[in-house]
C-alpha cells in the first residue's frame, strides 16, 4: 500500500485520479520540514522521514508559487508567507512589478527503501548525515572519507503550471487559488475537475503514475 503523507484527503482523493483505486491511502505525520532554496530537497527529506515512519512506500509533496518578478519569492516559503502576509499582501507587492508571471511548482518524493534505475526524473542520493551515522554496513561506525552516502534514495517527479497574478477572485480552492490565473480563470474560480486537470500537482502526479505502474 502507498502512503500519501498529507493532511488534505482532497489530495488523496486527486492522486487516485491517476493511481488504482485502493492502492493510496493517507498518512497523517507531521515530518521537520528543513529550509531549503528548492522544492526538491524538501520533499526528498520528507519522504525520507515518512518512510522511516511507516516502515513502506510513501509519496510526499512540497510545493509553491514562484513569482518570476520577484526572483521566484515566495517559491519554497510559500505557506509561511501566506500564514504571515496572506495572499492579498503578496498580490499587492505583485501588482508593481512590471512582470506578474507567476508558476505553480509541485515535487512529489517517492521512497520505498529501495534504489532506483536511470531515468529522466531526478534521484535524490543526498542523505548524508544518516549515512554517516549508521556507518558504510549499517553498523553504527562512521564512514571512512569518499565513502558512498547514498541511502534512502528519493525519486522525484515534478508539476508545473504558469499563469500570473492578478487581483484576487472567486470563491473556491484555497492557498493562492484566488491570485493565480491561468488560461483567463483563477484557480479559485475553476471547479474541481478543472483545476485537478491543470493543477502542477495533478501534472506530477500524472509522471509519477505512470512510472509507478511498473515499479
């Protein structure tokens, strides 16, 4: 069974769009998010954490808005800023720009405790304090220099969605949904079957499914 760490069953719920039905279900565990410049360094230590939690397959997810006039701000900060600043602020200091394109970035991690083969999706090989503290067989001894770090490889597979900012509409979705548009419609505005259709999410998820299949 696959585990979809997260609080949102709304997030389950569009993962098994594109997964079996029954073979995902959802782990509530409140992994230490580490900062980091990117999403895929996030994800990769969350899905760690979750799978040394759960013992079997996890997925986690990280994702944010990255405002190209803004070098990318919020990007991976985007829910602290929007519990501190709210949307509204953020589209205000948008809204001087003279460039308001914006994207939606998602990072889905995979981890089962097992390797992965060469594929065009990026491999997470970074975990590099539990290496030293478990020794190169595992056994609690520190690993001797240039020995090999790479345990608990991550799989990562990317979503990504451009749009803009623009001044806040419609009633629906939630996080930055009301200051994204995308193809003329808010993600606020767009019912759920059409958001999920775009969603940078849904785009991950889809590359994830496919490759899972055969996992």
């Amino acid at each position: 069974m696959l585990r979809y760490v997260t609080t949102n069953p709304g997030k389950v719920r569009e993962a098994e769009r594109y997964l079996r039905d029954g073979s995902v279900e959802r782990l509530d565990f409140d992994y230490p998010e580490i900062q980091a410049a990117e999403l895929g360094p996030i994800a990769a230590q969350g899905a760690r954490e979750a799978y040394r939690h759960a013992g079997g397959p996890v997925l986690v997810d990280d994702a944010g808005l990255f405002v190209e006039g803004l070098d990318g701000f919020p990007g991976p900060y985007s829910s602290y800023v929007e519990e501190t600043l709210g949307i509204e602020r953020v589209h205000d200091i948008a809204a001087d720009l003279d460039d308001r394109r914006a994207a939606f970035r998602c990072v889905l991690g995979y981890c089962d405790g097992d390797g992965f083969a060469a594929s065009p999706d990026p491999i997470d090989r970074g975990d590099r304090d539990a290496a030293a503290a478990a020794g190169p067989n595992g056994e609690g001894k520190p690993a001797d220099e240039g020995e090999s770090a790479d345990v608990l490889p991550v799989k990562l597979f990317e979503g990504y969605v451009p749009g803009r900012i623009v001044a806040p509409r419609g009633e629906g979705g939630f996080g930055y949904d009301p200051i994204f548009e995308h193809d003329g419609e808010t993600f606020a505005e767009m019912d759920t079957d059409r958001k999920n259709a775009v969603s940078h999410r849904g785009r991950a998820l889809e590359k994830f499914a496919e490759w899972y299949a055969d996992r």
